[in-house]
C-alpha cells in the first residue's frame, strides 16, 4: 500500500475530525475517571478510550497494514512502514472538568520521520494540519513564523508533568525562567501549546516528559510553521525535553535550559 503523505494527511484530518465530534457530541453526563496511569493524577475516561478505538477502527478499514502507537494502549507494528501516532484526547484533565483545551491529535510517522499531522480542538472548532518539507496550516491558512522577539520579550509555554518529584523539579527551573521573560502560560495539552507557537500565540515552549503522541503532530505542525523543534545539548526533541521557537530565540531558550539541567530527570533510576 502506497504511503503518499498527502493521503496520509487526509486521512489524519478526517478521523481526527470525527473522534472530536464523538468526544463532544457524545460526552456523558457525569464523566467520571476509568482509570488513571502513571500517577493518580494522570487519567483515562471512557472517551479516551472510545476516541481512540474510533481512530484505529477507521484507520485500519483504510490501510489495513499500518501500524498503531496510541497513548490509551494501541498498539500494532504493522507491514507497510507507517505507524500512526494517535494521542485520543491531549488535555484528559481540562475535559474532564470541560476546560475548553484538549485536542485530538493525529500523526503518520514514516520510518522515524512523521510526515503528516492533523490537531484538531473540537471545541473551537480550528484544525491545524503540516506535510512534512512541504508547510503548516490552520484551517487552510497557511502558517509561517515571524521573527521572534528577545527572550525577555518572549511569552513562554509550558507543562508540567504528574509525578510530583518531576512536577516539583520542573517548578524550580520555572521559578528562574519566569522573571527572564515576558510571561508564562500554561494551558494543560502538549499538541495545543505547538500549534499555538506555529500560529504565533506564543513565542517559545518547553516541557519536559512528552511522549511521541504528545509531540508528534504538534511537533511536525510547529517546525513547518518555521520554528526549531530540539531537545538539549544536541539531542532530539523527546521525553527528557521538548524546546521549540524560531531562531535566534530558541538558541537562547536551550542556552538558559541548558544551563539549569532542565533535562535532568528526578525519576531516573526509580
């Protein structure tokens, strides 16, 4: 089966529409916590769950041989060399207490390179959506970065995670990140953040703890919008750090990070 990035694309957009209707239209009155993860602040409802099995459902009536990374447990190697990466619900919390910022995000990652990605806020109502090497759109607009400000000017995103040795870790870098800059905003979902600094409501963003759902789409829609997705010291973007803006701010957002160990993570080791 052919993997065109454009009809990968096409699909990503097109479930991720639809599991956004399904956990708006089809929210139960009293949604409770199914489950929780990590922690017992890191939750699972139902929805979650039903959004996601929806996304591999019609995924896989379409291209029966892709494989599936899925953060509610979906998971399939698959024969064709594409592997979705579905996050069913980025902002579990805000949508269980109906905080209008959580997203359904989905990514095709070909090999290691995602090549296509839909975030979609059902609540809004906007969809962004990148083509790897070729661009980042919000709702057909498309999306480039202007020069960012200087680090003091700059409005910084960012997330914390759920344990609470790496939450009480991630307040300490904060507390001297947040005088060096204009403000910090914290909006409780990783794929809404990025698409935030590709559509230029922000200017930087860092978090630490991401999983490849988290980050893959946003990630792709960040860097075709022209910012420099990275991690510290050389590294890829990934679990220990996620640093993205348009140059030259996000060389001094690394050079700060790196200065504070803001990688180093507290739950090494156990």
């Amino acid at each position: 089966m052919s993997a065109d990035p454009r009809e990968l694309l096409a699909l990503a957009e097109e479930v991720a529409r639809e599991a956004g209707r399904l956990i708006v239209d089809e929210r139960p009155r009293g949604l409770a916590v199914s489950a929780t993860k990590t922690t017992s602040t890191d939750i699972v409802t139902e929805m979650d769950q039903r959004a996601e099995q929806l996304v591999v459902d019609r995924i896989t009536a379409a291209r029966p041989d892709d494989g599936f990374l899925g953060e509610e447990g979906a998971a399939r190697e698959g024969s064709s060399g594409v592997t979705w990466v579905i996050d069913p619900i980025d902002g579990t919390v805000n949508y269980l207490y109906e905080i209008p910022a959580y997203a359904v995000s989905v990514a095709a990652r070909v090999g290691d390179d995602v090549v296509a990605g839909a975030v979609v806020n059902p609540v809004s109502g906007e969809v962004w959506t990148a083509l790897g090497g070729e661009g980042a759109w919000l709702d057909g607009r498309r999306l480039r970065l202007a020069d960012p400000p200087p680090l003091e000017m700059a409005l910084v995103a960012t997330g914390f995670g759920y344990d609470p040795r790496r939450r009480a870790r991630q307040a300490q870098v904060l507390e001297v990140i947040l005088p060096l800059v204009r403000d910090v905003r914290r909006v409780g979902a990783a794929s809404l953040d990025l698409c935030a600094l590709a559509t230029g409501r922000v200017d930087a963003y860092y978090e630490q703890g991401l999983k490849p759902w988290d980050l893959a789409a946003g990630g792709l829609i960040a860097a075709e919008a022209g910012a420099t997705v990275t991690g510290l010291h050389g590294r890829p973007a990934g679990e220990p750090l996620v640093v993205a803006a348009r140059k030259p701010l996000v060389g001094a957002l690394v050079g700060l990070l790196e200065g504070l160990d803001a990688d180093a993570d507290p739950l090494a080791g156990g």
